[in-house]
C-alpha cells in the first residue's frame, strides 16, 4: 500500500524533501494554520458584525454565551463510536474543539443576534446607544 503522502513528495529525491523542509518554517507555518476559528470584525456604523469561519461544524455544536462582559464562543466535535468504520488507514476527524472570548464593552448584549450558513457564523453586535444629558435651564427663585 502507498505510504499516503503526496505523490509529489514521494516523487522526489530525498534532497528534495529536505530541501523543502528546511525552507519552511520550523513549525511549517502552523502559527496561523491552528487559529481556534479565524474571525473577521466589521464596524457598520450602529453595530460591529462578527464572522467566524467554523467548518464542519453543525449548528447544534456551537455553543455562544455572554458572562459579564465577555462573549464566550465555543464548539466541539464529538467522537462517533460507530463500530462499522473500523476501516480506516487513517483518522484525524475524531474530536475537536475551541473557545474563544471577545470584549463586550460598548455593545447592547441585549440586542445580539446570530446566524449560521455554509460553515460561517455571523453575528451582529449592536453598539449602545449613548444617552446624551438633555440641556435644560433651571429657574433662579
């Protein structure tokens, strides 16, 4: 059976592997391949739209609460143990999971909505509205 690695890379020399190797980065640019979920803040004026890329993720998987001031995201894949896929040569989909938090301050918690399609979750997070002091004038008796 093949050794399931790129035909690319089984193709070559082994000076060419190592060449490659040691052109990349240590950690081979893991640093932003294993962001807990990739995320996007737009400022739309009355409110701050919110988009996280979580693919593969269901909608029934993703968990977002508010403590405080801190919006908590989370998501986690559980492991199936479906005994009919003893099949694998391989498995690296069994579990996974993040968190991450954002500042709440400036933003109506009260108000927040959010919507999941095609693995991005969106949501808006309107500003507070601030109260200004009416201006009035007080009678001298």
């Amino acid at each position: 059976m093949f050794d399931l690695v790129p035909f690319e890379t089984r193709s070559g020399s082994i000076f060419d592997y190592f060449d490659r190797m040691m052109n990349n980065s240590f950690f081979g640019g893991l640093e932003t391949e294993c962001a807990p979920c990739r995320t996007d803040i737009l400022d739309q004026g009355d409110k701050f739209v919110l988009k996280a890329d979580l693919p593969g993720f269901q909608k029934e998987e993703i968990n977002i609460s508010i403590d405080g001031d801190r919006l908590n995201l989370s998501a986690e894949h559980k492991e199936s143990n479906d005994d009919s896929q003893k099949n694998y040569i391989r498995r690296e989909r069994r579990y996974s999971s993040f968190s991450r938090s954002f500042d709440l301050q400036g933003i109506d918690a009260d108000k927040i909505s959010a919507s999941y399609n095609n693995g991005v979750l969106e949501l808006e997070l309107p500003k507070l509205v601030e109260v200004k002091p009416e201006s009035r004038k007080i009678e001298v008796k």
